[in-house]
C-alpha cells in the first residue's frame, strides 16, 4: 500500500525539477516537510497545466481550496496534505499561504496578459514568492529578513521560468512577459503565438534576462549571513537556476520552439557544489 509520504516522494521526484536536487542535502524531517510541501505546489499547477476543460480546472482548485481549510481544521483527505500537515506547525506553515499558490492558479484559469511588470510582479509572488516564504522556514530560518531574500528569490526563479517557457505558454495561448514591454520592444503578440523569432523578440528576452539576474542579485544580498548556511538550499536552487538562465542567454533565447534545460547530472553537480563548497 502506498503512504501519503510515498506519494508526496513519488511526486517529487517524477518531476525532474531542479527543487530535487536541493532537497536530497536536507536533514530528513526537513526534507519530509519540504517534498510534501512541493508536491502539494505540483498538485495544484498540475491542474492548470493538464486540465484542458476550464470549468473542470476551476472545480479542482476549488476543491483544493477547501482541502487546504479541512487539513488545517484537522481533517486531511488528501495524500499531499497528510504528509504535509504534520510539519505545518512545526516549521510555521499557514493555511494562507497554500492558499495564496491556489489563488496564483486560479489566475491562469482566468487571466493570459498581463499589461505591465507590477501586474506580473503579483503573479509571480502568489505562485513563486509564498513558495520562497514556506521555503525558508521549512529549511530553517531564523532572521525575519530572510523572508524578503526568499520572496525576492521566488520571483527570480518564476521570471526565469517565464523566459524559458515562452514557446510552451505561446502554444497554450498564454503570454506572460508585459504588454507594454512587448510594446517597447515592437514584438507583437501574434509573433510569439504563432513562434516567429525576431531580433526584436531577441532584444525584449535580454531586456527580461536583465530584470531576472537583477532579482537574483538582489536576492542574494538581502540573505542575512546568520541565515546563510540554513538557507543552503534555496542557493543550491539558484546556482542550478541562474546557470540555466545563463544557458538560454547563449542559445540567444532560442525559447520558442524548444525547451532548454540542464541535465540532471549537472543539476546535482551544481547543487553538490554549493553544499560542499558553499559557491556557485
């Protein structure tokens, strides 16, 4: 018979993400607490990504929504939310926050533009930056400012996740990067519907490039060096991250027709790298 933390397991690991690869150096209540707390992310985007009827996505998430509200009243049904309630105390997990990563769903249910960078910015928090937040607590913070370093953090992995899925959300009829920088840039949403690659399309993917390594950079000084050595994790996620960033700024952003990604071998490389090392 297979345990909620099977599940949770099972569902982390067949994802292949790069978050993997930073759980595997955690003590193991914290990688419990975090590969439970993953999947419940995948759950949710999956969702999204793999329900074609809207009506019946809608529905979903709305039963995740009480699911999250019933698991915290004590009454989880849920493989996910078994293994994950039982760390929720303990590492400060709030019902708030699974629901604001429910609610940044629900956005791509409902919404395909976003006409300028603050309206993505909220986006991408509810869906990248709460995620960072649950993060940072799970691995083991203990400065407050470590939170606005995780947030800032989730948005630099979300903003790479947009550059590298261009192609993929054009095909699903989502276009995520601003319109008035596709505007500024004279690239048209028809262009990248339909994948027609420009120089124009070039400049507006190294003026997104710029934004992104700048949250990285960021990031990186708001994290307290009391909190550096807990946080391993989340920078083993960046190393892995912003070398992948890296990887599409030389292919010169072919990100329309293809999908460019690391190999996981390079993955745990770089993510061993940082444990043992403590550099990218």
């Amino acid at each position: 018979m297979t345990t909620p933390q099977d599940y949770v397991q099972e569902k982390a690991a067949a994802s292949g993400s790069s978050f993997y690869y930073a759980f595997l150096f955690l003590p193991p209540a914290r990688r419990a607490a975090i590969t439970a707390f993953y999947a419940f992310c995948r759950e949710v985007d999956d969702v999204v990504d793999e329900v074609s009827d809207q009506g019946v996505a809608a529905t979903k998430l709305a039963w995740w929504a009480k699911e999250v509200t019933d698991a915290y009243a004590g009454k989880p049904s849920h493989p996910v939310m078994q293994a994950l309630m039982p760390y929720t105390k303990e590492f400060n997990i709030e019902a708030r926050q699974l629901h604001a990563v429910i609610e940044g769903c629900q956005m791509d249910l409902t919404q395909t533009r976003y006409l300028d960078y603050p309206a993505l910015k909220r986006y991408c928090h509810l869906v990248a930056g709460e995620v960072g937040e649950v993060s940072a607590r799970i691995f083991g913070q203990t400065q407050p400012e470590t939170t606005q370093y995780a947030c800032t953090l989730g948005l630099a992995f979300q903003l790479t996740n947009i550059i590298r899925d261009v192609g993929e959300d054009a095909r699903r009829g989502r276009i995520y990067l601003p319109i008035d920088e596709l505007q500024r840039f004279d690239v048209k949403a028809h262009e990248i519907l339909k994948c027609e690659y420009s120089d124009r399309f070039v400049q507006l993917m190294k003026f997104q490039a710029a934004r992104a390594h700048a949250m990285y950079d960021e990031a990186l000084a708001l994290l307290p060096a009391a909190d550096r050595r807990s946080q391993k994790p989340g920078l083993m996620m960046a190393s892995i991250y912003r070398t992948l960033l890296r990887e599409i700024e030389r292919s010169d952003f072919c990100v329309l027709n293809q999908r460019i990604a690391l190999t996981p071998l390079r993955k745990l490389w770089l993510a061993w790298k940082m444990q043992a090392l403590g550099r990218f």
